[in-house]
C-alpha cells in the first residue's frame, strides 16, 4: 500500500507514520532523510543538492522527484511505503503521478489552537532525536532523554512565532495539493486532534490491511 500523508506541522504525521510502517512493513520516508542520505552517500543527486544547499538555493522540483523516484526503487519499498513532505507543491504531485499513480493521500485535519500547543510543548533529544511532550508524553525524568538520558531541548522552529510562521507557508505551498487530491479522488480526511492510538486505529480501519 502506498501512502502521502498531507498534513500542518504538528498535525501528528510523523507519530502516526512510525506505527504505520511498522504494522504494514513499509518504509516511511521523508524528503529531508533522503536528501541527508544522498549526501551522506555522495550520490551524483547527492553531490548537486550538496552544491544547491551550500549556495543558499532552493533544490527544484526536478531533482526533488528524481531523488524520490531513485528512493522508491530501492527493495524495502517494492510492497508501499509512506511519503512525508512530498510533494509539497502542485508541480511536485504532478511528476509524482508518472512515478506511481497507485496512492492513497492522507490529510491530517487539525485546528490551529491544538497545532500551537502541540507544537510548543515539544522535546527532542540531542543525541537520539526521540521526542517528548510536556503536556502529553512528558519524559520520565525532566530534561532527560527517556531512552538515552541525554538533555532534552526545545527547537528554534517549535517556538510560537516560529509556529504560525510555519503554518503560514504550509497553508500557501501545500494546502492546494488538498484540492488536487480531491479532485483526483485519492483523498481521504482523517481528524488528527485525536491521540496517536486513537488516530492509527481509524487509519487501520480506513485502510485495512490486504
């Protein structure tokens, strides 16, 4: 099964997609972690994302769809897989549609209050990445990594002007792919204001395992 999850920041995408791949045995991938890999990895995309980024500029649509293409050709994802940040614009999903056209696009609906307060109250580790939230899954020891014990911090970008910054250019970039996937008829709405548990058990009723 193959999946787009659409969604604001904070909308509880990322949580969702980790349980998701891990009860459907498809890889969840995200534009940033493959751009990282291809340069880690020096790949001939790699290298001209690497040139693009320390420049300055934007990586294209072109190269962005190569780099997804070259991603969902690898073995763990020949059974689905779930994309998280792409596309990100019209131009991107209608590249995508000569790639795969077998998708299911899911849209995290979500009110702005709860996006902010998510969002604001959000930990990461600085050695694990794992993160933690003070309201709703609050780290068993303050300031420490539950899984490693490393100092848990709050990023630049989960700061409440750098919320409504963020939604503001999802809402103006991303927003009309809604309207395209609905109009191709591969959306499916899902209420995100819910918890993790309670969300992936709609998400398996919606789309039940084959």
């Amino acid at each position: 099964m193959n999946f787009i999850f659409l969604g604001p920041p904070g909308a509880g995408k990322g949580s969702l997609a980790v349980k998701v791949a891990k009860e459907y045995n498809i890889p969840h991938i995200s534009t940033g972690d493959i751009f990282r890999a291809a340069i880690k990895n020096q790949t001939e995309l790699g290298k001209k994302i690497k040139g693009i980024i320390d420049s300055g500029g934007l990586v294209n649509d072109e190269i962005t769809c190569e780099l997804v293409k070259e991603r969902l050709a690898r073995d763990d994802a020949k059974n689905g897989f779930i994309l998280d940040g792409f596309p990100r614009t019209i131009p991107q999903a209608e590249a995508f549609t000569h790639i795969c056209s077998d998708v299911a696009v899911v849209n995290f609906i979500i009110a702005d209050e709860i996006v902010i307060r998510r969002l604001s109250t959000r930990l990461v580790c600085k050695a694990c990445g794992a993160t933690f939230n003070t309201l709703s899954l609050p780290p068993k020891t303050e300031g420490a990594c539950d899984n490693c014990g490393s100092e848990l911090f709050q990023r630049d970008d989960d700061k409440q002007e750098s919320i409504v910054r963020r939604m503001d250019v999802y809402r103006k970039q991303t927003e009309p792919l809604i309207d395209f996937y609905r109009k191709h008829g591969k959306l499916t709405d899902i209420d995100g204001a819910f918890s993790t548990e309670e969300v992936f058990n709609k998400f398996k009723e919606l789309f039940p395992k084959s």
